[in-house]
C-alpha cells in the first residue's frame, strides 16, 4: 500500500526567509501525481500546487515550487519570501494513476512564520 | 459563492444521538468525498461518489451512511454517535479522479459530549 511521510513534525522560517518542507512516499506504481495542500488556523484546506509524475519538469506556482526527484521518492516544498500568511499546517498527497484511487495525506508539517 | 459549502460548521451532541452533516458543491464536478481529520490533524478518506454512485468505501463503521441525491450533493448521516467520533469532518469535490486536486469545503467539527 502507498504511504506518505513528513518527517518534519514542526518548522519554523523568518518572514522573507525560505523555507522547504519535506515529503516522501511510497509506491511501486510508475504513474502518479503529487499535491502540497495547506491548512492555515480557519481549517480550510487548500490547494498549493500538484505534480505529474510523468513530468520532470518542478512544478511552479508563484513562491511555491516542488522538488520532485522521481527515484528517490520524494516531492518536498520549497517556500520563497515567506509570509506571515504561510503559516499553516502543510500536507503532502499522492494519489496513484489508477481511476478514482483515493488520495493519500501524510501527517503534516506545521509550519510557523516569525516576523 | 462558496465552492463546497458544508452544514453545520460546528455540531455538540450527546453519546447515542443521531446526527447530519450536509455537502453541496456548485463547482459542476461529478465526484465527492467524504474525509475525516482526527485530533492528530491526520486525514483520512471516508466515502466518495462519482455521478451519485459510491466508488469508494474504506473501512468505517456502519453507524455512517453516505447518501448523494444528485451529483452535486453529498450528505453524511451518522448514527449512535460514540466519543470516538468527534472530529473534524471535510466535504470535498473534483472533477473525474481528481487528477488536478480536490476543492475542500470549511469541515464540519463534531463534538460528542
């Protein structure tokens, strides 16, 4: 069965630093895809940015981007010029190519901004 | 006009009632789900449908029942509530698979007293 993990419990940026958050995953399937999906204190979950596994091109959204390193099994995020807004709780996703397979979350990362 | 719109957003029952939690998405897509948030914040899938058929049942007890009336609609009902069920419920929806992500509604946080 897939898994998704991230490693890192709790992590801390100063505004206008970068930040990256780790992910990785499990999986014997050769086609995928990949979210970073943010929970700021309001409780909605958002959508930050996703990726095909097919692509090798990193995905790029704004001051979010990903480093996908397909081999390694991993898709972590890297968020540039942080803002006092990024702070939230961050998960990781994958969901397999397969028809309605479901979408697995990792455990999250909670991610602190000082100013 | 919200996406994925869920009611209540807050529900405080007493052990053995018998609760609903309402979805209603005006995105046009054809699949929603059903996910639960534990205290730990860790997700996990519940139910979902595509075009009003159930595609996916993970293991849940039988005191929930989905139902989705039509594809726009997806309603959770909850019998014989147990403390073990507080948590936070989210409603969410996607066009097909969900390839291109999920739009999630605001939760529903359930406390059973």
């Amino acid at each position: 069965a897939q898994t998704v993990t991230q490693s890192q419990p709790e992590m801390s940026v100063q505004e206008a630093e970068t930040v990256t958050l780790s992910c990785t995953y499990d999986t014997s399937e050769s086609d995928y895809y990949l979210f970073w999906y943010k929970q700021p204190p309001s409780r909605q979950m958002i959508l930050v940015i996703r990726q095909e596994a097919y692509k090798q091109q990193n995905a790029t959204e704004n001051r979010f981007s990903v480093n996908f390193q397909k081999a390694a099994k991993s898709f972590s995020l890297k968020i540039s010029d942080s803002q006092l807004g990024d702070a939230a709780m961050y998960f990781c996703a994958y969901k397999g190519g397969t028809s309605y397979d479901k979408v697995i979350f990792g455990p999250g990362t909670s991610l602190s901004v000082i100013p | 006009d919200t996406a994925v719109s869920q009611t209540p957003k807050y529900l405080v029952t007493q052990m053995g009632n018998d609760k609903s939690i309402k979805c209603e998405q005006n995105l046009g897509h054809d699949t929603m789900y059903w996910y639960k948030q534990d205290s730990k914040k860790f997700l996990k899938i519940m139910f979902s449908y595509n075009n009003k058929e159930l595609i996916i049942n993970e293991t849940v007890p039988n005191r929930f029942s989905p139902k989705s009336p039509d594809k726009a609609h997806l309603n959770l009902h909850i019998n014989s509530l147990e403390l073990g069920d507080s948590a936070v419920y989210f409603c969410a929806s996607s066009q097909g698979s969900g390839i291109y992500g999920y739009t999630f509604g605001s939760g529903t946080r359930l406390t059973v007293v």
